[in-house]
C-alpha cells in the first residue's frame, strides 16, 4: 500500500519522469521512498546530509558550472 505526496522537481526531470515507462516510474517511486526513509531515519543533521550528497554528486561528475546551468532553469 502506498500514499501520494508532492515533491517539486525541475522541469527536465518531470519531463524525463513522464516519458518513461509505468513499471519504471514505480522502480524509481521505490527507490526514492527507500532514500527518503533513510534520510528522515538519519541521525545526521541537515547540512552532513547535503555535505554527504555533494561529495556523491561531485565524484559522479556534477561541477559547480553544471549546478548553476540546473539551477538557473527553474
């Protein structure tokens, strides 16, 4: 069983979202319910979480360049 929420995301992914496939869509719904509980589970504060998703992001490629192309389309 499971229950709606709202999460805002840029347009580019809500777009990328509702092009693929219905199985694929509840994949992502799962995985992203596992990384929400884990976060709200967390003991770590706001800022080690963001800390912790940067190093991540960065090491996958992710520039300050790139973040501010993202973040200056919404």
């Amino acid at each position: 069983m499971t229950e709606a929420i709202i999460i805002h995301v840029s347009p580019e992914v809500a777009r990328v979202y509702q092009s693929i496939s219905q199985e694929r869509q509840r994949q992502l719904e799962a995985l992203l319910s596992l990384k929400l509980m884990e976060a709200l589970e967390s003991e770590s504060t706001l800022e080690e979480v963001m800390n912790e998703l940067s190093r991540r992001a960065q090491q996958r490629g992710l520039t300050p360049e790139i973040l501010e192309s993202i973040l200056q389309e919404n």
